[in-house]
C-alpha cells in the first residue's frame, strides 16, 4: 500500500486535509477511525474519552480516505465544526461499540432519520449532538449531519450506530464519492 503520509519523513504534512477519515489497518488491535480537523488534529472516540490528538501522535496504521470531490469551504466548517461540537458534549458509548455495532448490519433503517433530526435540532440549539458515540459512529455523524438530505454525494449511507470501523472502509472504498489516498504510518513505524 502507498505510504501517503509520514512523519518526519520529507512528506509534507500539508497534504493531509481537515474532513480527511483514517481509518485503522491494523490487525492485531481493535478497529479505530477518526476524522481529520484543522491544524492537522484528529478528532476520535476511545474508550479514554472522545480525544483530539496531533496527527504525529495518531497511534495507528491507517488508510485514508478522502472526498473524491473536494469539500467546498462551508461544507469543510460543517463537517469539522460538527465533529468537534461532537467532542466537547459526547461521552465514549461502550455499549454502542461493543454491542449495538457487534450484533448489527450497519445497514440504514427507519430509525436512523429520526435519530438524525433528532441530532440536528440538539446541533442546532448548541445542546450537545449525541450522548455517547464510538469511532465509527463519530465519523459518519460528521458526514450526515454535515449536509441537509441523504441524496447527497458525501452523506455516508451507513447507520452509524450499527457500523464497524471495516463497514466503514468498505463503504468508502466502494463508492465514486470517496478516494483511497494510501496509509498513513505513525512515527514509531515510519522506519520499517
């Protein structure tokens, strides 16, 4: 796979881009996603919280994933702003991510407009997105709430609430919406 980004390694930082999606490759740790917010952070939920670290300290391999359209600048405020909106009023939901992800398809189902209207009003009235959220669920939130109807290009047509990290990057690996950039590789394997 491409080494898209490493760092210290003459790559430029600057060719990652906030609304980019990391999503881990790993197989020998639990699956994990994040989303890319400015100033090269990464907005992920963990089981120590809903964290916003330095993209140098991102401690997993991970392929990224971009918007095969660029994101205009006012869907790009969207997209970050609900991802740290999300950060600041959400918990780590333990029960989401080992259970309701686990023994569910992921597929989009009646509830999830209601849960999404529901989100939006709670964004809109500045009262805290979700409750508790995992990884995965963070990501796609970000990329539905983001934008007014499920027909467009980037609302991510997954039930959040019921994806893994690999639904997701199989989602995103199977649409013309989205582009594989390659892999990040964290400094600590940037040698190998």
């Amino acid at each position: 796979m491409a080494k898209y980004f490493q760092p210290n390694s003459g790559m430029p930082r600057s060719l990652m881009k906030p609304g980019d999606i990391l999503i881990n490759t790993s197989t020998f740790k639990p699956a994990h996603c994040g989303i890319v917010v400015e100033d090269h952070y990464v907005i992920h939920a963990t089981s120590d919280g809903i964290l916003m670290d330095y993209l140098d300290l991102w401690q997993n391999e991970a392929e990224i994933f971009r918007p095969t359209a660029e994101l205009g600048k006012d869907e790009l405020t969207k997209v970050t702003g609900i991802a740290r909106e999300i950060k600041n009023s959400a918990t780590y939901g333990m029960l989401r991510a080992g259970f309701k992800s686990t023994f569910s398809s992921g597929s989009v189902g009646t509830g999830l407009q209601k849960r999404l209207e529901k989100y939006r009003e709670r964004l809109k009235n500045h009262q805290g997105v979700v409750k508790h959220v995992y990884c995965s669920e963070l990501v796609i939130l970000c990329y539905q709430l983001g934008f007014p109807t499920d027909r467009h290009r980037l609302f991510i047509d997954l039930d959040g609430k019921h994806t893994w990290p690999s639904t997701l990057r199989r989602y995103l690996k199977g649409t013309i919406h989205w582009t594989h950039l390659g892999e990040l590789v964290p400094q600590a394997n940037a040698g190998r």
